[in-house]
DNA sequence: TACTTGCCTTCGTGTTAGACGAAGGCGTTC
DNA sequence: GAACGCCTTCGTCTAACACGAAGGCAAGTA
C-alpha cells in the first residue's frame, strides 16, 4: 500500500508543506519517488511521519528530531540516549499540560465573567471600560 | 510600586526581549516612561501582561490578543465578541490538552519499550537496527 | 492534435514571535 | 573622568513552516 503527500497529510492532519519540510531536512530519508519524481509513501514512512508529529507537538525540535532518527539508525548502542530523549520529553509533556491547566482555568473565570454579565444584563457601573480594571482578576 | 523589564520579566517567566515586543505592537499601551526613556510598569501592566502570557501559552496569536485589548478597552458594548473569544480560546485549549495526552501516550509507551530493553538487556535481533522496525509501536 | 486540468516538482520569498547583537545614552561609583 | 551597568532603538537572524511561481508529466476533452 502506498500513498500521494496528499494521501498522507490528509491521513496525519498536517500539510504537505510540512511532509515535504521534513523530507528536505532529513527526517524522512526513506521516502521513495516514483518515475515521475513524485514521493511515494509507504505504511512505514506513515508510522515514522505520526511519531514525528506526535514529538513535534509535544515541542520536539526539528534538529533534534532529526537527531533521534539518527539514532535509531545506528542501532542498540543508542538505546540509552534513545531513552533519556523520550524521559525528558515525557517529563517536558507533562509540565505542558499542567501549565495549558493553569491557563484553563484563568480561561474558564474570564468565560464564567463574561457570561454573568451578559445574563444579568449588568449596568455600566459596574463594569467600568477602563483596561486596568479588566485584567486576569484575581 | 513599580518595577522595572527585567523584573516584570523574572516576576512572569518572560524575556524582556518578549515584553519589548509587546510593548512595540500595541499590546501594552499603557506602560509608562521614566525621565530616561525607560518602561516603568506597574501592578495592573502586570497583570495584564499575565494575562497576555496566558492567552500566548494557550495559542493565541499577538494581533488577536491585540484585538482583544482592544476590545476591552472600547468597553461593554464588546463583551459579546470578547465572550466568543474566550469561549473559543477555552475549547481550543481544551482540545490542546487532550492532544497532548494522546502523545503523551505514545511517549510513554516508547520510555516503556526501552525501559524493558534496558533492563533485560535483550539481544540485537529482538530490535533490529533498522528505522522501518521502530515507529510509533503499535 | 492541441488544450486544459490537475497533480507533482523545485526554488525562492513571506510570516510569526520572538532572540540577540551593536551602538549609544544616562547615572552611579571608584 | 573612566568604567560599569542598566536602559534605549535599530537591525539582522532564526524556526517552522506557508505559499506563490514556474514548469514537468499524465489524463481527459474538444
């Protein structure tokens, strides 16, 4: 089974731009081309590709992505930095979710704000237009 | 009380580089200037800067923060769009931190895999060295 | 056959949100 | 009064794409 770039952005949720970005910077040097030069994936380049996007969005950095793929390719003997890059980057994940909680919940009181005043239909009075005076609330 | 970039920096984890910035695109209008030039911030600049890293961490690009300071300031007849925004901004952050309990998942599952191989330290042909054979795992 | 449509390619520039360095001003201290 | 340390503005650099232009190849259509 093989797929387009199309086929494959579609599948992952992300754009050729992207798919093609990380083929030029060699995070992909498997992909295959076809007669027409047209890249050509394979289910394996697809589990690889969603492996970089899940390390992508979890803040992964291109370069060390890279450096990771690299890694597997030299094979046993880098299952320790293997393993160190996945600890740091599950504890990194973790911290980031924990940090996107905190910001919910300053989100959830501006939210909670807004919808008092627009059911009391409060008077001016009481929420004067001045910036200072609408801020993160405490 | 007051403070100068560099505190208000430490005080919200930010660079003065990021505050600078901020500042420069009409995101904090209202900090004032010293006898020499200097940003001179005070408790409101700072919690409006919080909230500013608040709506940045959670996504929200600075020409949309920007509208919502905006808004704020052109007072009660925004609070509907301001409303929506938040909303927005609330779903969208939701939705961020089930991602990345999805990747997180992936990840642990790879610190898993090479805790294992660690531990037992298993033999070159149960982890081929070839990129095809490692992947996400499913 | 010629044309259009539609995909692909490479190449090159544009964008966002900063990071950072250089050059220079002001005030304090040695 | 020279050095130090802070600040300023201005300008360039970066990451990770987004996107447009120019052009190739293949299929469908007039």
């Amino acid at each position: 089974m093989t797929y387009t770039i199309h086929e494959v952005a579609e599948k992952l949720g992300i754009s050729t731009y992207s798919i093609r970005y990380y083929n030029d910077h060699g995070m992909l040097p498997f992909v295959q081309r076809d007669a027409n030069n047209n890249r050509v994936f394979h289910d394996t380049d697809l589990e690889w590709l969603s492996m970089i996007v899940c390390l992508r969005e979890t803040g992964m950095s291109v370069k060390r992505i890279k450096h990771y793929q690299e890694l597997i390719q030299e094979g046993d003997a880098t299952i320790n930095e293997r393993y160190a890059m996945m600890c740091a980057q599950q504890e990194q994940t973790l911290a980031e979710i924990a940090d996107l909680k905190k910001h919910l919940a300053t989100i959830n009181y501006k939210v909670a704000h807004y919808a008092s005043i627009l059911e009391n239909n409060e008077p001016d009075s009481f929420i004067p237009s001045n910036l200072r005076t609408e801020t993160v609330g405490k």
